[in-house]
C-alpha cells in the first residue's frame, strides 16, 4: 500500500495508489473498515451480526481490504484460534491531494473512493434516522444536520476546514484522556465536508 502519513495528524493515511483507492470504493467494505477501526479487533462472525452481511460476503470483503493493505489478520483475542479475527492497519485514511498532476487510473480512482463516501455517509445517516426512536431523547436533541452556504475565497475555505478539524482533533484527544467511566458514554460519528456550492 503506497501511503504517506498526513504530518498534521500522523494518525491519518494519505493514499496515492490507484488499487487501494478502488479496493475502498465500496459503501460494504468501506463500512466493515469503519467498523473495525471504531470497535478493535472483530471475527468474521461478529462483523456479519453487525452489518447483516453473509459471513461468505464479509469474509470476500474482509480479503479485498487485506489484499490492498488496509486491513490484517489479528491474534485470536478471547483465546479460540477457531475463529478469523481482523483488524484495521490504520486510524483513518484518505486520498492524497498531490501537488503534480496525478495519472488517469489515479484519479478515476480516487472520483469513485470520494462518490462512494458519500453514498457511506448517506447510509450511515439513514442507520442513525432508523434507530432514532429507540434512543432516549437526550441523544436525539444533541445531534446536528445543518448545512449553510458561504461566501468564501479557496484559502479562507482552506482555512476554515483547517479549525473545523482541529475542533474535532481536540474532542478526540479528550476523549482519549478522560477518566471517567460514565455508562451513557457512546460513539458519535462526526461527518463533516465543505465544498464548493454548485446549484
């Protein structure tokens, strides 16, 4: 897997190679490797029950992302060597914006890792609107959907995409240190773009 760390958050993997980029062009592999990176280390049988895919099909998706370099096989960690345990080779990941021109392959490849980001984004949303009426009140009042549209130049959009995602480096480096072990903490998904308004 061809891959640069991004210098402003070492956590984050920058790919340029145009195999990887398609092999993470689809919304089910691109949501086991969510899964994965979210949740550690989970068997074939526990990423089935999660997603509702066939174990065959998970098993395919799970070699697809091995073969490309994004996910590994782990150590069997409740001890039974029976079971096909995986996990994440990496944080996060995104594609590369390269100074040079990139080949054709490259990007046609990263145009369908980003439209099928988006279709994952969309699911992701639809699971949350399915659940929402099972969740207490609380969780429903402190989510947000807001959308605006702003009148900015390239390197004020630059720049405010740069705060944006340094607010939610901030929250994910206290949440990381925080002691406290309250019951009602979950994981929360922040998706955020900002892009050029086309009407």
């Amino acid at each position: 897997m061809k891959s640069s760390k991004d210098v402003n958050h070492p956590e984050v993997s920058e790919i340029s190679d145009a195999g990887v980029l398609r092999a993470m062009s689809n919304p089910t592999r691109l949501r086991i490797l969510g899964l994965l990176r979210v949740e550690g280390a989970r068997t074939v049988g526990d990423i089935s029950m999660k997603t509702g895919d066939a174990p065959g099909s998970v098993s395919y998706h799970l070699s697809e992302l091995e073969a490309a370099g994004l996910v590994e096989r782990a150590g069997a960690v409740d001890g039974d060597k029976r079971k096909s345990w995986w996990k994440a080779r990496d944080a996060a990941t995104r594609p590369v914006s390269p100074i040079e021109p990139v080949s054709s392959s490259q990007a046609k490849a990263a145009d369908l890792f980003r439209r099928m980001a988006a279709v994952t984004y969309e699911r992701t949303y639809e699971r949350y609107l399915d659940a929402m009426h099972t969740m207490e009140s609380s969780w429903v009042d402190a989510s947000m959907s807001e959308d605006q549209v702003l009148s900015l130049t390239p390197a004020e959009l630059e720049e405010m995409s740069q705060e944006l995602d340094d607010v939610v480096c901030r929250w994910g480096k206290r949440q990381q240190e925080s002691k406290d072990d309250d019951s009602r903490r979950e994981n929360v998904v922040v998706i955020m773009q900002a892009f050029r308004w086309v009407p």
